[in-house]
C-alpha cells in the first residue's frame, strides 16, 4: 500500500491535505492548542509514514533468495522503491513543519518561565538536528529503470522469451537492490528519530500544565511527580528553577532555585501516600547543612504532604534554620494558588 492509497481515509492520517503542509488543518485554530493540534498531526502521520515503512521489513530487505531475478521479489522492490520516494518527500516535509510549529511555540505566551525555556531548548534541539539524505537517492531514476527491466517477460526465470539475464546485469541488479535498502533503512532513522521528537513535544515539560493540585491529587503522586510539582510551583512564583531532581551529592536538596534579586532556594520534597507519613529531625537538619555548605545565603525549606514530627519542628524554628511546609501550607501553596512567599509567612 502507498501513501497515495491512503487518501480515503481522514486527511490528518499522512496529512494529506491540498495546499497545506504536513501537520497542518485549514481552519486549524491558533495558539498553543493549534500548535499541539499540528504536532499531533505530525506524530500521527509519522506513525503511518512507520506502519507503511514496516511492512517491508521482511525477506525483500534482507537481501536473500539467491542472486536470480525472481519477479515477485523484484516486483516488491520496485513498490518498495516507489514508496521510499513518497516517504522522503512526507518525512522532509515533517521535518519543516516541526520546526515551524516549534518556532511558532517559542513565540507564545506560555504563562511559565519553564515551560517557555524547554520550549526554546527543545526548538534548539530540533533546529540542529542535522537530516541528510545519502547520495543513492541521486540514483533512484537509474535503480528504477533496473527493476522495470528486470520485471520485463524477457527476463523472467529460467530464461524468457527471447534471452536471460547477463551476468553483468545480475551484477547491477544486486547492487541497486542493496540501494534500496540503504534507502529503506535512511527512511526508518529518520522517521524514528522525527517520531521521538514528536513524542518528546506532546509528552515532556512544554506542554505540561501550569502547577495547581487539590490535595488528594498530591497523594496520588510519585515521589518524582511530587518533585516535579514542587519545581513547577516555584516557577508559578516567578523562580528560576536551576536544578530539579535530587540523587547522589544532591546535599538534601530536590530542587534548586533562584529569584529575581538572585537569592537561591534549596527546597527538599518529602512525599508520603495518602499523606500519611511524617518527617523527622535528621531530614531537616541534612537539609540545613547542604544550604550551610552550599552558601549562607541559601534559603532551605522542607515541604510534604504529610507533617512533621515535634522535634523537627522545634529544631527547624530554632534561629529560624529550615522552613517548613506541611500539609496545611501546600494546600495553600498548590490548591489555592497563594505564593510560597505568603505560605511562609503565614507557617506556625
């Protein structure tokens, strides 16, 4: 089957629409809803663009079945061949009009310092993404008119008509059958690799929502969704998140950010299911000694969906070294949208 063949179906399965590039609808709305309306399209159609491409991936590109004309194999390779053309010109237009879509996206308000700085990075990332297609593809006229003559009556097994095949068109043969598997496995690169980044806009921090969860959504969270909130939240109040996510040598620290005076925040999530956990002194205090070590300036705050043990309590409010949020202060923080700044004032 050939992209061609696909018309019948809706317009947006290889975006096939007259006088509109890849990924585009007419009457498509605008924004940041017309931008994720375009790369769906794009994603979609690279998924047809993969589900054409596959099912050729059997014997005719393995290259086996001896070094004879066989006119069923030569006859698939020739479709095979005629496909790949169609391919090319739909994955390069994809390639376009991501790009496009992307820098259409950069240009929007999208209400997050985030999620406008990943959209900016991920346009990067695209736009220097470097796509070229081999030289076989200079040759594709001269591969088909091998494979139009090796499908000719005259040529079929066991000799035709008139003749059999030469040695030297044998020869030529095989080599522009290897051509069309490398142009097939040119194909199959692109269209992943143009998958991936399709994929990556739809479901990575771009197009996450801006932060903002009642409080048994929180408990619902992984322990990295939790974090992630926490670093999305800061970026609701005007921070700049400089790291998110903890690990080895994080110094108690999930999320580090600054804000517009250039005061740093390192802030520890402590995510318990249900919310029925409670967090205890020696967490606090690792907190305090990676902001200490960190820099003096550094402001360490704790925050969970839990509560937190007395003597936390007690040692974090002693020279006022840790501040805490507990589950009280992140429902005012997530749920009701109030600023970390007033969240704190307000904590007991």
């Amino acid at each position: 089957m050939s992209i061609d063949s696909t018309r019948a179906r809706p317009a947006r399965a290889f975006g096939a629409v007259a006088g509109a590039p890849v990924g585009v609808i007419p009457g498509m709305e605008g924004g940041e809803d017309g931008v994720r309306s375009r790369l769906e399209n794009l994603r979609e159609t690279l998924t047809g663009v993969s589900t054409l491409l596959g099912r050729h991936s059997g014997k005719v590109l393995r290259g086996d079945g001896g070094s004879g004309l066989v006119l069923r194999r030569v006859e698939a390779e020739s479709r095979l061949l005629a496909e790949l053309a169609q391919c090319k010109g739909v994955l390069s237009r994809v390639h376009r009009d991501l790009k496009d879509a992307l820098a259409e996206l950069t240009e929007l308000d999208l209400q997050s310092a985030r999620r406008h700085q990943e959209a900016e990075r991920f346009h990067r990332r695209v736009m220097d993404a470097s796509f070229r297609w081999g030289t076989e593809w200079d040759i594709v006229r001269e591969v088909k008119e091998t494979f139009e003559y090796a499908s000719s009556p005259l040529l079929r097994v066991g000799g035709g008509l008139y003749f059999g095949p030469t040695q030297a068109f044998l020869t030529r043969y095989a080599e522009h059958a290897a051509v069309v598997r490398s142009l097939y496995g040119q194909a199959r690169e692109r269209c992943e690799v143009l998958s991936g980044f399709a994929r990556e806009a739809l479901e990575g921090p771009v197009f996450r929502p801006t932060a903002g969860m009642s409080l048994d959504q929180v408990d619902e969270l992984h322990h990295s969704e939790f974090e992630q909130l926490v670093a999305d939240l800061l970026d609701r109040d005007g921070y700049r998140i400089v790291r998110s996510g903890g690990g080895a040598g994080d110094q108690g620290a999930d999320v580090i950010a600054v804000d517009e005076f250039g005061r740093y925040i390192m802030l520890q999530a402590k995510h318990f299911r249900d919310g029925r956990g409670s967090v205890g002194q020696p967490v606090v205090q690792h907190l305090y000694g990676g902001a200490m070590a960190e820099h003096h300036a550094t402001l360490p705050v704790v925050v969970t969906n839990g509560r937190f043990t007395g003597g936390a309590t007690v040692w974090a409010k002693e020279r006022d070294r840790v501040r805490l949020v507990d589950r009280e202060g992140l429902r005012l923080w997530a749920q009701e949208d109030v600023p970390l700044s007033d969240v704190l004032t307000s904590s007991p």
